[in-house]
C-alpha cells in the first residue's frame, strides 16, 4: 500500500478482498470489469492479484466527477481521479488495464466484451443499481461471478431493495454464493 496513494481504504476491510480469491483464480485468462473505481483500490488488488495470465484483462469504467448526480459528491473533493491514476500507473499489469471514465450506462452502450467477474460499485441510486446489474449481468458468462457491494448499506434499505428486485426479476439465472454486507451471484 506504500506504493500508492489513497484517502479511503474502505475495499481492505471488504468481503470481496477476503473472499474473492476462492471463486476466481489466477491460473486461467481473467476478464474483468469493475464499475465503479474511485481511488483505485479494488482496481489495483485485482491487477495484482487476478491479471498474471498473459490473456487477463481489467476494464475499469468510472465517470468520476463528470456526472451531475454523483451519489459519492460528498467524498469527491481531493484528488480521487489523479490517484486513481497513479495508482493503477503503477501497479503490477497495468498494462492489462483499459480505463473508461464514462457512465456505466454509456460504456454499456458499445459494450461487445464478455466477463468471467464483473464487480459493481457505481452509483448507489436505485435506478442506476438495477440497470448496472442487468447490464452486467448481460456480458457476464456463464459460471461468471458477479459481485455488488453496499448490499446491506446506504439509507435505508434502498440499495437492497434494488439489488432485490434484480434478484426476483432473474430467479432461476443465478445462484448466490455471498450474502452478507456485499451480495455475490454466479450465473447459471
């Protein structure tokens, strides 16, 4: 971590950095997309933990204050983008990174790739969360991992009503293999 420059260490504590590693391994070609990166803290623990394969990609898609309604405005005062990238300038295969700092639903719109592990932390609005999800949802292939933080946080239960009426909408698509603050799914 003295490598790089970050004010919030929030992914250190996170399900995700503990569990991650027994659903996707670094022995076969990973391809990642991870929406939402802020510093780029998850973004450079995947670099160097899931991208040695020579075929492994991370695609980091992140609008970062370019948006009006940025649910993380409060904490997007500093140098959020500048360290973001310095820090995945300067992680292990960096040069397996592809940066789009464009909204989820723009990125999506050219989208052609397909992903064994997408992680979602964009915009936690209610509208944005389920559209992330079905669109990831939609380039993630089968035995696909995808992984969504903030399940169990926010205001209220907004997130998790979200993140729940995604999972009613595709009972039958999917299996959940973590449910706790971050919910995971594998797709079927």
């Amino acid at each position: 971590m003295s490598n790089y420059k970050y004010t919030k260490t929030w992914f250190n504590c996170s399900e995700i950095k503990q569990r991650i590693l027994n659903y996707v391994t670094n022995d076969k070609p990973n391809n990642i997309l991870e929406i939402g990166c802020y510093e780029g803290l998850s973004s450079v623990f995947f670099a160097d933990n899931l991208l040695d394969h020579p075929e492994s990609s991370l695609t980091c898609v992140d609008p970062f204050m370019t948006i009006e309604n940025n649910d993380h405005g409060r904490f997007l005062k500093n140098n959020e983008e500048e360290n973001f990238d310095f820090n995945v300038s300067n992680c292990n295969n960096s040069d397996k990174i592809s940066i789009r700092k464009i909204t989820s639903d723009k990125y999506f719109e050219t989208n052609d790739k397909y992903f064994n592990f997408i992680y979602i932390d964009g915009c936690h609005e209610p509208d944005f969360i389920i559209r992330d999800m079905r669109n990831s949802f939609k380039y993630l292939i089968k035995d696909g991992i995808m992984w969504m933080d903030d399940y169990r946080g926010g205001e209220g239960n907004k997130i998790k009503n979200a993140m729940d009426s995604f999972l009613k909408e595709y009972q039958g698509k999917y299996v959940i293999v973590h449910k706790k603050y971050q919910l995971a799914i594998k797709k079927l």
